[in-house]
C-alpha cells in the first residue's frame, strides 16, 4: 500500500498546470501524443482506480525526463509512466506484441551485448552495418530505421585503470569508482581512458569492476526483469566501496541519471547509499574545485566550442558542471545553445516509426549548431552524452567529442 500513497500523494501534487505538456519534445512535434500531464497524472488515476491503460500511448514517451525536470512541484511523472509499462508487461490481458517488435525490444535493450558482440572484429561489424542491404534489412525485419544513425564500434575492449599511466608514476591515496556505460565501454572506448586519466592527474585511484549496462535501455525497450538482474550485480560489485564512502563516477548522463534515481529503489545493500555517492565527471571535479582539491596547472586553451545540455544530466539537477569547469580553463569560450532534446533518447530515435519524430524534436539543435559554425562563432560542439553526440553528427554534420577531451588537453594529457 505505500506505493499506492506515495503515488497519491504525487498525483495531489500535481497542480495542473500544464508546464510538462508545454515543454515535452515529443508532444511539440507529434499531435497524436496527449503529453506527460495526460500519459502521467491524469492516466494514473484512472490506472489506479481500475487498471486500465493506455497502452499504444506509453510508447510515445521518449522518457528524456524533461517533464520531471519542468514540474514546479516535482511530480515524478515518468516514473508512473514506466510503472505504467511494467504493469503492462506482466498483464496476460494485453495483446502479445508482434515478433519483430519483440525482437526489435530484445535487440536495442541489450546494448551491451551488441557491445560484446561488435568489438570482436569492429572493422568488420562497422562494414556491414553500414552497408546498405544491411540496414534495409533491419528496418524490414525488426523495425531500426534504415536512416538512424548507428554509432560505430571500436577496437578497444575493457576500460582498466591500470591502462592509464598517471596511476602507476606516484601512490594514490585516495579512491573512486568509473561507472563507464555500454557507450563507452564499446563505442567510445578511449574517452573512458581520458576519464581514468583524468581522475588519476587529480589525485584518486580508480576502480573499474565488469559492470553490466545500467539497464536504462533494458528498461526502455520493456525488459524490466532483465534491467532489475543488472542493478542488482551492480550494486553487489559497489556494495563493499559504498559502505566506505568511496565516491561512484560516471560520465554518461543517463548511466548517472539511472544510478542516482533509479538503483536507490533496488531491494539490495548500498541501494541505499547509491544516490547520494553517486557523480556525475565534472560535478565531481566541481566539488574538488570548491575545496581547493583541484590542480589549476591548465595550458591556455584558444578555441570556441558548442555546447548541448543532455536532458538526462539537467534531470539530475546539478546545473552545469561542466561548463563552470571548463570557464576555469584560459582561453576557452563555450556557446550554450540551451535548445532542448536531441531527439534520439537512447534507443527511441532508431525506432523505425520514431525515427522522424526524433529528427524533428532534433530540429532546433540541428539549426542552431550548423548557424554558430556558419557563423564563425565555433567549429566543433561537445556534450556528455554519447547518443547525443551521435545525433548532433548525424543531424547537423559537426564533429562532437565528451568535453572531458578539452579539460585534457588543459592538463597536456591528450
């Protein structure tokens, strides 16, 4: 029963206003979709009252949280949104899905499988997945868009401390643990190593256990009993360095977003303590700087970047670390675009019937990255989220890294 008062308690909260709905990219470019207020509270009630749901609706959700983070009364809609498709995946009453669309849910929730699998021979997967009989095959037989951008694989597998020479010059006292993500685990490899170097130059340890995926995209593509199995692995690795404090970083927004939100509700030990040991990079680093802990030895920087602000990292309500960071760096200037969601979310925008959707939710990011590089005004964008930067290059054709790269190369590590 306390789910149920939480929850009414929540829907109380709601004061109707309709800022979620204002806001929501999905409801600004698809007119068939009643928006966070309706899919969320106002369906709740009813889901409450007599279990129905609406159930093709759920699906419209791109779960980028904007809703939640426009709430002025923080009602968690997207929670009871997704506890809307957990219901509806273990109700015998709802329609089976088709088989493709079964396969398809199977296929993008388990990224990190396809990690696995697609850093074997990278050369090779990349090759045939850009082949265009490839990709029509996937948009016939399981629903991936054949227009979507599919993010290559790289030849590097296993991102270890140890890799990075930083830690192996002079003892470190102090520890963390990196939450890498599927992303960069098997896309961007090499990032993650920047981000170990990054840690290491500043003074700390780094611990990388064999995570399994957060189970953000599991949970997305309605694999929730998959996505449970994962947090609670995760956890079991974590348990013993949260009980002594040791500080969770991650560089990918939704792998932090999902850790600090989502793994709290765990039934394990330490679920408790992961929220608030949980970091974002540069949130981190942040904290440093504000105790005086973070090396300032920066090389001058003379370039000008574009900057995307990742829904998943403005859902955690911890501003923009980042930005403050990199303003600590001489010579840099960032344009923040501030133009809302890039449409992709995760595994949404590859979705044969999304795909449009989310090249139109992309649309005013897009225009505003391609007008500050026909201006002048910069010439390359970074952001911390890899599907975002996958989107950006696919949708506005300007090359876009994890700004960890820049802070490295203000230390003279990259």
């Amino acid at each position: 029963m306390k789910y149920r008062d939480d929850v009414i308690t929540s829907l109380d909260t709601c004061i109707k206003c309709s800022a979620c709905t204002a806001q929501c990219p999905v409801s600004k470019v698809n007119p068939n979709f009643g928006g966070p207020k309706w899919l969320g509270p106002d369906a709740e009630r009813l889901r409450l009252e007599s279990g129905a749901i609406l159930k093709l609706a759920l699906d419209d959700c791109s779960n980028c949280k904007t809703c939640e983070s426009t709430c002025p009364s923080g009602v968690k809609i997207t929670d009871m949104i997704l506890k809307a498709r957990r219901k509806r995946s273990l109700d015998q009453n709802t329609p089976t899905l088709a088989l493709k669309m079964r396969l398809r849910g199977y296929v993008l929730g388990r990224a990190e499988y396809l990690g696995r699998l697609g850093v074997i021979w990278p050369g090779l997967t990349n090759k045939v997945l850009g082949l265009k009989i490839m990709r029509y095959g996937l948009d016939k037989a399981l629903g991936i868009s054949k227009f979507g951008p599919l993010p290559p694989y790289s030849q590097a597998l296993g991102i270890r401390a140890d890799q990075a020479k930083d830690g192996q010059n002079r003892k470190l006292e102090r520890k963390v643990m990196y939450f890498p993500g599927c992303y960069t685990n098997y896309n961007e490899p090499n990032t993650g190593r920047m981000v170990i170097k990054i840690l290491e130059h500043v003074g700390y340890k780094v611990v990388v256990p064999d995570f399994h995926c957060c189970g953000l995209p599991l949970e997305a593509n309605g694999q929730f009993a998959k996505a449970q199995v994962n947090a609670t692995h995760n956890l079991e690795l974590m348990e013993n360095y949260l009980q002594v404090n040791v500080p969770i970083i991650t560089s990918c927004t939704s792998c932090g977003l999902t850790l600090k939100e989502e793994y709290p509700k765990v039934s394990v030990p330490g679920a408790e303590r992961i929220g608030q040991q949980t970091f974002d990079l540069f949130e981190f680093l942040w904290s440093l700087h504000e105790k005086n802990e973070l090396p300032l030895n920066f090389i001058k920087q003379e370039i000008s970047l574009g900057y995307h602000l990742p829904c998943h990292l403005r859902a955690q309500g911890i501003g923009i670390p980042s930005l403050r960071v990199l303003s600590l760096i001489p010579g840099i200037n960032v344009h923040n675009l501030d133009v809302g969601c890039c449409g992709l979310s995760g595994s949404y925008g590859f979705k044969k019937e999304k795909y449009e959707i989310s090249m139109q939710i992309g649309r005013g990011l897009f225009e505003a990255t391609k007008i500050g590089v026909n201006h002048g005004d910069f010439q390359e964008m970074i952001t911390e989220c890899g599907v975002c930067k996958v989107q950006i290059e696919h949708g506005a054709g300007v090359p876009t890294k994890h700004p960890v790269w820049i802070l490295a190369q203000a230390y003279g590590l990259a």
